[in-house]
C-alpha cells in the first residue's frame, strides 16, 4: 500500500517542480562562457523527412554535427557590451534560435550531445522556428 493519492492540481503542481529542478541539474552541467563567448545547444532536427521516412541515429548526428541553427544557453558577461563593434545593442539573447556559420566555433560533447562555443559576432540571424532552416546535412 505505497501508492498515495492526491487531488490532480496538486500532482500537475509537484510533476512541473521536478521538472524545473531536472532541467536546473542539467543548465548546471553547461559550462559557464567567459568573455564575449556563447553557448549554444545545435537543433538536432526532426527524426524524419517531410516524405514521413525515419532518419538513422547515424543521419540524426550528422545532421547536428553540420546545423546551421542553434539555442543560445548561456551568454558570457561580455557579450554585445562593446559599444563601437554592436552600437545597436545585441543581437540575441538567451533562448533565442540563431543563425551561425556551418562550421563555427568550438564543439564541446557532454552527456547527450554537444555544445557549441561561439564569439559573439559569429551569430547571423535569429530564426523563430529552427525548423524553417533546412539542414544542410539532408538538403545539400
């Protein structure tokens, strides 16, 4: 007899703090950018093609490893402070889909997947769907 039970309002309230305190164990794991330096978690895509075929793992980790698209996790404290290079103010900000060269920055793998790290000045574009970039992987 472990089983407890509880009005609905309160499990839906207890199931979304252990989801809060889950993805803040996980943000703990990123690493903190230095300087004018961003991190961004690479979109990993859909797990099939428009047509309905389901992608290999081996074609969903190409995929990652050649996007274009990416979330921004963490900013580092010099990010878009430099006045006379950003006069406008920045470009993005944390959680926004961004644009960014194929192959840019540095690529750091942790548990379930990798990150990237990006200058400031290497993001081109904020997107708000990344799913409106199509991969370079299954469309070159």
């Amino acid at each position: 007899m472990n089983n407890l039970i509880v009005p609905d309002h309160i499990a839906k309230k207890r199931q979304k703090e252990i989801e809060k305190n889950k993805k803040e164990t996980e943000m703990s794991k990123v690493p903190e950018p230095t300087g004018w330096r961003i991190i961004i978690l690479p979109h990993k895509g859909v797990g099939k093609t428009k047509g309905g075929v389901l992608l290999s793992d081996q074609a969903i980790q190409e995929q990652q490893w050649t996007t274009n698209v990416g979330l921004i996790l963490k900013m580092g404290p010099m990010a878009y402070k430099d006045t006379k290079k950003f006069p406008t103010g920045p470009w993005c900000k944390e959680q926004d889909w961004v644009v960014f060269a194929r192959y840019a920055g540095s690529r750091l793998n942790i548990d379930g997947g990798e990150l990237r790290i990006l200058n400031d000045d290497e993001i081109l574009g904020v997107v708000k769907d990344p799913e409106d970039v199509l991969s370079p992987a299954l469309h070159s």
